[in-house]
C-alpha cells in the first residue's frame, strides 16, 4: 500500500516510513540520530514512532 500524502494526521505521525526520503531525513532529525541509525531501529522494533524512540533512548521494548 502506497504512502497517502494527502492523510497526514493521527496515524500517519505515528509510523516511520524509512523508504521515504523526507520521512527518513525528519525522523533522523527528531531523534538526532543518522539516518542508517533510524533504519537499524526501524528493523529492530518496528515503524511505531513511540517503539523507534524508545530504542533509541535505550528502553528497547
């Protein structure tokens, strides 16, 4: 299933897409993270946002 860029709300904000150019770059960002460091948790837990972050700040879930 395609990336809808028209339905930005509710969902959308709280799943990481890694295949999309502008996702990776903002969610890198966010987290203050590389972008091969946000696909390497997006591997491992998953694209939950909330999973992702937490990963990354160690809690792994």
């Amino acid at each position: 299933m395609s990336d809808d860029k028209s339905k930005t709300g509710g969902q959308d904000r709280a799943r990481i897409n890694v295949n999309e150019d502008y996702e990776l770059r903002d969610w890198s960002k966010k987290f203050g993270v590389t972008p091969e460091q946000l696909k390497q948790a997006v591997n491992a837990v998953g694209s939950s946002a909330e999973a992702v972050e937490a990963h990354l700040k160690g809690n792994k879930r």
